[in-house]
C-alpha cells in the first residue's frame, strides 16, 4: 500500500455528496502487493474485485496446505459520503484497533527530526524536551541517528545499539532524564531496512533482499532485509525486544522509507519466489504480532517516509500513522 496507491475506494452515484445519495466503500485488510478492479458487464451488472495482485504472485499449495486471503471491508451509505466514512470509521474504531488502544487519546509530541537531522546530542535533545514540557507537548520522540555510528543515511541500520557520543548513557538514561521533566519517551526505529555499511550486512549480506549478480538499487542508501526468513525476523524480534525494555519506552516510531524492488530471496528455492511479496508481509505481522503482545502498552505508528503505507493491516497493529514529514518550520 503507498500514499498513490491505497488499497481502498469508494463508488457513488453521479449525484452523491457528503450528505445525501447512494455510495459504497470497499477497503482491503492488507499491507502487501494488491489489485482493485471494477467491471460493468454487458447486462450492465458491476462487479468489484479486490485482493493480492496477480503479478509476480505464484504460490502452489501442497497437500493440506491452507492459504488464507486478505478481508475485504464493504460498506454502504444511502445517506452520502459522510455516512459511507462514519460506518468506516466505526469498524476501524470498534474491531480493526486492539482492544488496549480504542479509543485512548493520543499524546501531543514532539520529535526532533527536522529540528536537529542527525546532527544531535544529549543536550540539544534535552534543550528541544524542556520547551516542549513548557508549551504543554506531552512525549518526546528520539528520531533517526541515535544508533550505532549514524550520522548520515549511508550508514548503520540493522544495528540498533546506541551511539555513546551521542547517548553517553544509553537510552535508558535519555529516557529517565525526559521522564524527570515530566515527558514520555519515544523512540524511533526502522527495522525492515539495511545498510550495506552496518555490521549486520558485513556478517549477514545473504539477509538483504538483493538479485544475484545484479548491483542493488538503493532507496534512501538502504537496502531491505528478507522477513520471509526465519533467522531475520528472529533477529529482529530479539533485537527490538532487548531495546523496547531497556527503558521506560511509550511510543514507537516505525519507520519505513523505501519500496521494494530487486525481488529476490536467498532464503526461498527458485520455485518458491513468486512467494516473496505476500511472504515478507506476513514475515513483518508476525514481528508486530510478537512486539505488541510483549509490549501492549506502547504506542505503535506507523511511518512509511510520511503515511506511505497506510492502511487497516497496519492499523491492526499501529493505530496511528505519522501522515507526513513535510513538518519543517520553512514549509
């Protein structure tokens, strides 16, 4: 799902506002690949079709194998569009959101990204946390480059150690240091990606999604590691296990800032490869399955490069969507 391409559309009539006429809502409870397509046949009957995108999907099942599609949300209004978001809202609220979450305000934050980039310390951080506390701003969120030798995007993702420069005492001790001003603490992360100068990619280059031969094609300097593996969502659930309860953590910035491409997992045999899209989607809710089991009482959002992947499988597990970085001053 992407900002230019949500898994989620709406048919009206041609006198349909917000307030009056007919209109139906579809939407697919599903993070992955998809295809949304609508047909007027020659009796003038009109179907809809939504689910996985047929391209580059093959997936053969053996004997007694189960292959479970995504949901399909269908809703109507006879009252206009506004209704048509009311129904949608009201089952987003009620049964797509965790039972922990629902209805529970949210937190004013501040994050310190486009005030700092990666050029931060602990007391520039703690001068951003004190005007903030002043202004009524309720939880700091720690952005990227608090991690390993992260001082541009070229580097360290896949090492979620703290920078010592940066952090002398570690995350849990920027986070008692905000909390004794009298702010929560948040962190954030981007778990599915790799940096080819990181210590993960030197010990475990195969773990990168990558085509054999082929030099990769690079988003945001980053490459993106095989969650339909086994061995790399292990990894990773360690990993962010042993960081989210280091410290006093309330929220969770999820960071993702690139698409997929040079599809090709080492992991899977030649015949098992139009497997990968759904794979790896399955591959990161089980990661988020495991993540908010162990820790219900954080505040998961979901960040693709500002609100890129935006929708209700997401939502299921991070029920609020950073929508955009476009929060620089000079904007």
């Amino acid at each position: 799902s992407s900002s230019d391409h949500n898994p989620f559309f709406i048919l009206k009539e041609k006198r349909t506002f917000e307030e009056y006429g007919n209109c139906y809502g579809f939407a697919l409870i599903y993070s992955g690949n998809f295809e949304a397509n609508v047909e007027i046949n020659s009796h003038n009957y009109l179907r809809a079709n939504m689910g996985i995108n047929g391209f580059d999907f093959r997936y053969n099942l053996s004997k007694d194998e189960v292959f479970v599609t995504p949901e399909v949300i269908l809703t109507f209004s006879k009252d206009g569009i506004n209704k048509l978001s009311d129904n949608f809202h009201k089952l987003i609220n009620n049964y797509i959101i965790t039972d922990k979450q629902q209805y529970k305000e949210r937190p004013i934050l501040v994050n310190n990204w486009e005030a700092t980039y990666f050029d931060f310390n602990q007391k520039k951080v703690m001068a951003i946390a004190k005007k903030a506390k002043k202004l009524g701003i309720e939880l700091f969120c720690l952005d990227d480059g608090w991690f390993a030798r992260r001082n541009d995007d070229f580097s360290s993702l896949g090492d979620w150690y703290y920078n010592k420069k940066k952090l002398p005492s570690g995350v849990k001790g920027i986070c008692e240091k905000i909390n004794k001003l009298g702010l929560d603490f948040g962190i954030w992360v981007e778990p599915e990606m790799v940096n080819q100068d990181s210590d993960l990619y030197r010990d475990h280059p195969e773990w990168a999604i990558q085509v054999p031969g082929r030099n990769p094609a690079l988003g945001r300097n980053q490459m993106i590691l095989d969650l339909s593996n086994p061995k790399v969502r292990e990894y990773l659930k360690v990993t962010l296990y042993t960081l989210f309860s280091s410290a006093n953590i309330k929220y969770v910035k999820w960071d993702m800032n690139r698409n997929i491409s040079d599809v090709f997992s080492s992991h899977l045999d030649q015949q098992s490869q139009g497997k990968f899209h759904h794979l790896f989607i399955l591959g990161l809710y089980d990661i988020l399955e495991y993540l908010t089991k162990e820790f219900p009482d954080i505040l998961f959002e979901s960040c693709a490069s500002g609100g890129n992947r935006f929708d209700l499988g997401m939502a299921y597990y991070m029920p609020q969507t950073w929508t955009s970085d476009n929060t620089d001053a000079y904007e």
